[in-house]
C-alpha cells in the first residue's frame, strides 16, 4: 500500500470524524439552548496514525487486505462526561440515532481493566458521502468521566515510555491512581445534584443576559438614546445585585417594552405611508 492509497483509504475515516464531532456538538448545544443539563462535557476525535495502524496490525498479526475489518478504532471518537451516571445517558442517545448502527460494546466501566482502565466503548458502522459514493466505515466512540481520562492518558504515555512493558512499581502506583479515580467519580456524584443546579443556573443567566442585551441594542433603533441609557443602567443595577428572580422579571418587562415600542413605530410608519398616498 503506497502513501497515496494510505491517504485514500484514511478520508473517509476523516470524514466520519469530522460529521461526528458536528453533530454531537449541536447535541450539546440543543441541551443548553432548551435549558437542559447536557451529560456531553467535551467531544475530540481523530484518525489513527499510519504508524499507530502498522503497530496495531503487527501486534494483533492483522493481514493488510483485512485492516479495515479489524482494526475497529481507525476512527476515535471520544466523550468526556462529568459524571459517571451521564455515560449510560450518551451511551443512550447514541444507540437512538439513525445514523450509527452499533455492532459492538465494551463496557469497562462495570468491568475495568486489570490495569485500572475504565471507559464505555461503542464500535458503531457510519456512513459517509464520498465522491464515489455512499462508504459505510467503523468508528469507535469512547466514553468516559474527565477522571477516567485524565487516568487513560496518563496510562497510554507510559505504554508508549516503556513500549506496552510497564514496570511493576509503576503499575502498581497506577492501580492506586486508579482506585482514587473510583472514589472522585463515586465523591461527585454524590453531589451531582447540587453541581447540576449550579450549572443550570449559570447557564439561565447566561442566556438572560444575552437576550436582555440584544433587546437593548435592538432599541437603539426604536427609541431615543436617553432612554435606551436608562434601560441600560436599570440593567447594569440589577445584574449587580445578583438576583435572579429580579433578572427574570426585568427580562420579561423589557420584552413587552420592546414590543411597545416596536408597535408604536410600525404605527407610525402606517401613518406616513397613509399620508404620502
């Protein structure tokens, strides 16, 4: 296979990883747009190397006509949760896509690694759109907490130090890493509750205030600049007091004053238009 044909056969991989992290990120948006709490944290991906490839096929004695066959994670996908209870959520959310059609799970959350390792696999078929047509190709998607990876990346860099070979001393005080990264997850989600609420509610106020400034702007058009100051300041008082409920509340009044006010010009539009006729 020549470096040509490599880079052929590794597009539409590309492709898959590319469509993927697009579309799982407008999944987090979604959430956030509804005002929802969204298990997604953070979606990466990538091809594997051609180096990475010839290593996995070397080990595995993975004759080259059947590489794509079985070297499952050509294309990785990877998940960040904060919380150990959101992996079956996204695990969930992937299995109901039309798009994906899951061939295989491994769960090494429930069943770790004698390593330590812990991570929810998923090795689904996707479809991609080349200019030679419809090409279905496997793709691995891993999920995972922020301390499972945080774990596993560590654990991969010394893979690659000491060539798959880790000493026993090192393997052991990953072990011990591993088991205080079961206590973080299992510490978090004892108060995922309250961490939820506090996201949600930073996320609302994001959104208040987005809206209530682009109300703002959008009357510059509508009224006189002295009034616009004074909604403004009113504004600027109220975020200051860090109330929430006050911040709703002005929101909705802005709202209506808007309306008002785009009322009363479409009026008085109506009036030229009749007195120019």
């Amino acid at each position: 296979m020549d470096i040509l044909l490599w880079h052929k056969v590794l597009s539409p991989y590309e492709m898959a990883v590319d469509e993927l992290i697009l579309k799982l990120n407008h999944i987090k948006q979604e959430f956030l747009m509804n005002g929802k709490y969204c298990p997604i944290e953070h979606v990466m991906g990538r091809v594997k190397s051609i180096s990475s490839i010839l290593d996995k096929m070397q080990k595995k004695s993975i004759p080259m006509e059947r590489m794509e066959e079985l070297v499952e994670d050509i294309a990785g996908i990877r998940i960040i949760c904060q919380f150990v209870e959101d992996i079956d959520r996204v695990s969930a959310l992937l299995a109901e896509r039309s798009d994906l059609k899951i061939i295989e799970i491994k769960d090494y959350v429930r069943n770790q690694k004698e390593s330590g390792y812990r991570s929810y696999h998923v090795v689904a078929l996707y479809t991609v759109n080349t200019i030679e047509g419809p090409r279905e190709v496997q793709v691995e998607i891993q999920i995972r907490t922020m301390a499972m990876d945080f774990w596993a990346t560590t654990e991969h860099s010394l893979q690659y130090k000491y060539k798959g070979a880790i000493p026993e001393k090192v393997g052991a005080r990953l072990a011990n890493a591993a088991n205080a990264i079961i206590a973080l997850d299992t510490e978090m989600s004892s108060v995922r509750d309250e961490i939820m609420d506090a996201q949600l509610s930073s996320k609302m106020k994001y959104k208040l205030v987005e809206d209530i400034v682009s109300m703002i702007e959008n009357l510059y058009s509508l009224t006189s600049k002295r009034e616009v100051e004074k909604i403004q300041n009113e504004f600027y008082r109220i975020y200051e007091s860090d109330d929430m409920e006050e911040l709703i509340r002005y929101h909705e009044q802005l709202d209506l004053i808007a309306q008002a006010y785009k009322a009363q010009c479409n009026r008085r539009g109506e009036g030229v238009k009749k007195s120019e006729d």
